[in-house]
C-alpha cells in the first residue's frame, strides 16, 4: 500500500563507512528525488531523476551516488560518511511533465554518523 | 532564482487560537505553483494544498485556509481554531513551471506549537 518507501528507517554508522539508502515508489511516476533536511529542519533537494536518467544535481559531494535501476526505484549511496553527512534523507516522486505535481514523500531516513 | 520565505521561526498559541503562518516567495516565472506541507513530530511530510499562479481564488478546507496575494507574492495559511494536533513544522515551497524535474524550492519551515 505504501506510495514511497525508503529502508532504512534509521541507519547508524561510523565515520568512513560507506552505506546505501533505498527507495522505491509505486505510484507509476517518472520522476524521483533525494532531499536532505538537515538539523535545522531545512530541506534541499539533492538530486532528481526523470526515467532513471539524472536531471538535477545539486552541489552535493561527490561521495553521495544515486542509482536508478528502474523509474520505480532510486537508491542513494554514500562513501565515506562524515559527521556533517548526519541528517534526515527523504526519498520523493512526482508524474513528470509539470511543476503543479505535489512531491509524495518517503518517511525518511534518519542517518547519523557517529 | 526562486525563493520561498516563512519568516516566522516557530510560534506558540493556546489551544482554539486562530493563526495565520506567513510565506513570502520570488520568482521570475509567470507560471508557478505553491504549496504547504506539513510535518508532524513523527516526521513524515504531508502535502497539504497546491495553487498555481493563475488561480488567486482563496480556499478553505475544514479549519484550514489559504490566501494567495500575487500583488504581495504572498500565500498564507490560517488555521482556525486550533488543536494540539495541529502542532508540527509547516513548509510552504515554490515550483516553476519549467519541469517537475526541478522538485519544489521549500521554505525554512515555521514550527507551530499548539499549548492545551
């Protein structure tokens, strides 16, 4: 039933670790996305995927990857965890074509690294 | 470039209070869509209501309310009677028309606390 879905829910690790976020949605959309929210609740889109092909890609290191192996899922992994990567990570989709869709949210990601 | 406003950090208002979450937004477009979203304590994002630039109409659903103001680049969201249920961090975010492709521009988010 669920629209969009992400496992973890929460994901401890050390600094240096890599580890994979996953991400799958249900509702037929063509377009995906990472955002980040940070402490402060701020929430800044990461990337967006159209069809599995990258559309946007915000300044983010280089050491966050997405991964799309198909319009239903994109997955996001991250290399080398630092402390600063410590921050709720929100999967999302949207039909494409227009900018009146509303984003359908995952429940996020809580990650910290310790 | 686009950017959405929510001035109000956080606000605390006894319970059956009315009150009203500004949101203040820029953009070069003519066409673009605003929307609310809601995050309660346990986290999830909740859409709340979507306009688009050319329906200045404003609405009402149950206790909500939303007034859009082209002239002032403003759209507002009043909460009637409030309960302790309405306590969360409320978004307010912008999307040109360009492409969905381009996600949705949120503002910081203002945390409302309802008080019993």
């Amino acid at each position: 039933d669920t629209a969009v879905s992400q496992t973890p829910k929460y994901l401890v690790t050390q600094m240096g670790n890599d580890k994979s976020i996953k991400c799958e949605q249900n509702l037929g959309h063509d377009t995906m996305y990472w955002y980040k929210q940070d402490s402060k609740k701020f929430l800044k889109i990461m990337f967006s995927y159209n069809n599995k092909e990258l559309i946007i890609n915000e300044t983010v290191p280089n050491r966050f990857s997405p991964k799309s192996p198909d319009k239903a899922h994109l997955n996001l992994h991250i290399n080398s965890l630092e402390l600063g990567d410590s921050a709720v990570y929100f999967c999302a989709s949207s039909p494409t074509g227009s900018g009146n869709s509303p984003l359908h949210f995952g429940n996020g990601t809580r990650l910290t690294v310790t | 470039a686009q950017k959405v406003t929510q001035a109000q950090t956080e606000i605390s208002v006894v319970e059956k209070e009315d009150v009203t979450l500004d949101c203040v937004y820029e953009t070069r477009d003519t066409t673009y869509y605003l929307f609310w979203y809601k995050q309660p304590p346990s986290g999830e994002l909740v859409f709340l209501i979507r306009r688009n630039s050319f329906d200045e109409q404003n609405e009402i659903s149950g206790r909500y309310s939303w007034n859009f103001q082209k002239s002032t680049s403003s759209f507002n969201f009043t909460i009637t009677a409030s309960q302790v249920v309405d306590s969360a961090v409320y978004f307010c975010a912008l999307s040109e028309a360009r492409g969905g492709a381009d996600g949705l521009t949120f503002g910081k988010g203002t945390h409302l606390i309802i008080q019993p």
